[in-house]
C-alpha cells in the first residue's frame, strides 16, 4: 500500500472533507476515501476444494469506504483530488442508469462538499421497477446528485460538454470524469492495489500472485493492476473478464492505458502476455445478467457469503470458475479474485433473485 505523509488540513471551505495526501509513486494528490488500506485478502475456504489444488484468495475491494464502497473509490481518491486540487466544485461523469461508477462519484462529491450531476443513459434494455428506481440509482439520489437520465443513443459526452458550458457561464466550476474513472490518473488507483496484493502474498509466503482475474469494463482496473504488477517486476497475468467489449477491442483498451499508465510512473509498457482478456461471459450484452452469473453468484453467496453482482462480478466470478475449470491455472498456482464491488446491483436486479426473496411457505420452520 502507498504510504501516505502526513495528512494537509482540511481547507477551511471543504471543513470534514476526507482528507488529501500526496503519493510517493506520483506527484499527485490522493484523497482518503477506504475505510481500510490495504483491503483484507481473504482465503476461499469452503469452494476452493473444488477447484483441485489451485490457492483460491479473494482481494475484498468490495468492502468500506465512502458511499457504500466498490473498485471505482480507488480510481476516485486520484480523479477527485486532482479535481479539488484545481478548485473545482461541482462533477460530473457518465454511466448507465445503475452505474457503480455514478453512485461512487455521487458519494464523493457529497463527502468533499461538491455537487454532482451524472449523466446516465438508459442502455440497458429494462424497465421494471427495481432497475428504474432502487439500486446505485437508488444511492445516487439520496448522496444528492442531479440526474439527467439519457436516451442510449444520445452523446453522453457532449451532453455534458454543454452542460460545463452552461455552468461556467454560472460562476461554478466543473470537473468531468471519465467514463469509469478510466484513464491514466483513475488507473493508478489500482497501481496501488497491485502493489497492496505483491506485498500481502508476500506476507503468506506465496510468489506473484500468478494470476489475477477481475471484472473488466471501461478497461482502469485492469490496466492498473497490470501496470501496478509490472512496475512491481512480478509476471502475474492479469485476466479481464469482460462485461461489455469484445476481446480484442478491450485488450487494446487496456494495454494502452497500462502503458500510459507505466509512463507516469516512470516504467516502460508491460509486455501484451501480462493481459489477458476473456469476453466469453457477457452474454447477451452490457448490464444482461446470464445463467453462468447467476449461479456464480449464488454458489459464492451460499458458500462463503460473500455476494457478488450481477453486471460485473458475478460473469467476472463465472469466467473464474470456467477458468480453473479447464486447467488455466497449474496446480499450486496462486489465484487472486479481486472483488471489485456492485451490492447495489443485486437490489436493482431483485426479479432475478425473486425465488431466494421469496417469504418462505407458512409453517415452515423458522
Ligand atoms: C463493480 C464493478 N466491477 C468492475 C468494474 C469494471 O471496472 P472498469 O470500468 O475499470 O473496467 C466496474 C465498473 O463500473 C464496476 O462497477
């Protein structure tokens, strides 16, 4: 974990913001927005035995934190210390209409005294309550952000270009984040948790790890951890899952970022071997839970209780499973889940659960 010096005061006009720190890796300020650092690595117990001798740990990214937590506040303590850094006051990013990303950024503009408006687009093709209303959109609303829902097909992004405009012309001062927090500055977050994962395996006397498998979207967190383990010198292979692109495009997504990301940090560009991307668990498209999914989660729900999402741990969960499954992982290997988050998600995907939510037959034992 980056060690942090100590802490700046609070300015006075953002009086119990969490508080700013530079980073020794970059010359950037960085809030302090996990509730624990480095977040706990913990040992699938109960369904590693299935998975023959392969060291099954899973990275808890998904625990504490501002705004009910997820992989998008490691992304966040860059992209908004850089953006309160230059005195803004009010953000805005893009996500769909159950974004973890939009719900995170809400929560962090809440914390630091900024307003936040998301633009969110109704790309996914649902329309039942639980999606409309509850959920990441749910959260969103109450940490008080303005919400411009948007058609799929509209331009999120000059959208809110116009928007910028409009409230300059107003005195404020806007700060947009991109989609994900993925770029080069949202990415070094996840730098941090490779760094974290060298150091905790380490600590268990395991190398690597070998291999990481994580949920891949927008592309930052995985070209974070593929930048953190080669700028660590570790040859782990950093397997996305994706939940949106197909292979190659996202593969491309992503070692560019990881070799922008290197560039900061003062490394060359990671060899290609050190991603991997599997795009065999979408299923019928972004934000469509699958079969693979479901039982994913359920299985990880009933055998460790920990939950998973539906859009992008629990197909990431799947492909971890088909994975170890078909012999990637040689025995003895050492296997990192990260678990990047999306609670909400479940709540927002309720039908889908509808059997287990069910009140259980009258006279059934308590
Ligand atoms: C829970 C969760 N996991 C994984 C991801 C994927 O992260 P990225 O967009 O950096 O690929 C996201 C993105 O929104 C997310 O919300």
């Amino acid at each position: 974990m980056t060690a942090s010096a100590a802490p700046a005061p609070p300015t006075p006009e953002h009086e119990g913001m969490p508080v700013t720190t530079p980073t020794p890796r970059v010359d950037l300020p960085r809030l302090a927005l996990l509730d624990s650092a480095p977040t706990p690595l913990v040992e699938l117990r109960t369904l590693g035995a299935p998975l023959g001798s392969v060291r099954i740990l899973v990275k808890r990214d998904d625990l504490g934190g501002i705004g009910a937590g997820g992989n998008k506040l490691r992304k966040l303590q860059y992209a908004v210390g850089a953006a309160h850094a230059e005195g803004a006051d009010t953000l805005l990013t893009f996500g769909a209409l159950q974004s973890n990303h939009a719900r995170l950024t809400a929560a962090v503009a809440a914390s630091c005294g900024m307003e936040c408006e998301l633009f969110l687009s109704r790309r996914v093709p649902r329309r039942d309550p639980a999606y409309e209303s509850s959920g990441n959109l749910l959260l969103a609303r109450l940490f008080g952000a303005t919400v411009h829902e948007i058609a799929p097909e509209a331009d999120a992004v000059a959208l809110a270009a116009a928007r910028v405009d409009a409230l300059r012309a107003s005195g404020r001062r806007p700060w947009v984040i991109p989609f994900g927090g993925s770029d080069a500055t949202g990415a070094l977050g996840y730098v941090d948790c490779a760094t974290e994962l060298v150091a905790q395996c380490g600590a268990l006397g395991l190398g690597g790890p070998d291999h990481v498998i994580v949920a891949s979207g927008s592309g930052g967190t995985q070209a974070g951890l593929v930048a953190g383990f080669h700028a660590a010198g570790t040859a782990t292979r950093v397997h996305g899952v994706s939940v949106l692109h197909p292979a190659a495009a996202l593969a491309a997504i992503v070692r560019r970022l990881a070799a922008e990301t290197c560039a900061r940090l003062g490394h060359g560009a990671p060899p290609d071997a050190q991603t991997e991307v599997d795009d065999r668990f979408v299923g019928a498209g972004y934000g469509v839970p699958t079969d693979a999914a479901q039982q994913a989660i359920r299985r990880l729900a009933r055998a460790e209780g920990i939950v998973l999402d539906p859009v992008y741990t629990g197909k990431a969960f799947a492909g971890l499973l088909a994975l170890a499954a078909s012999g990637r992982f040689a025995p003895g290997a050492t296997v990192v889940f990260v678990h990047t988050g999306g609670l909400p998600g479940v709540f927002a995907y309720a039908p889908e659960f509808a059997p287990e939510s069910a009140p259980a037959p009258a006279g059934a034992a308590a």
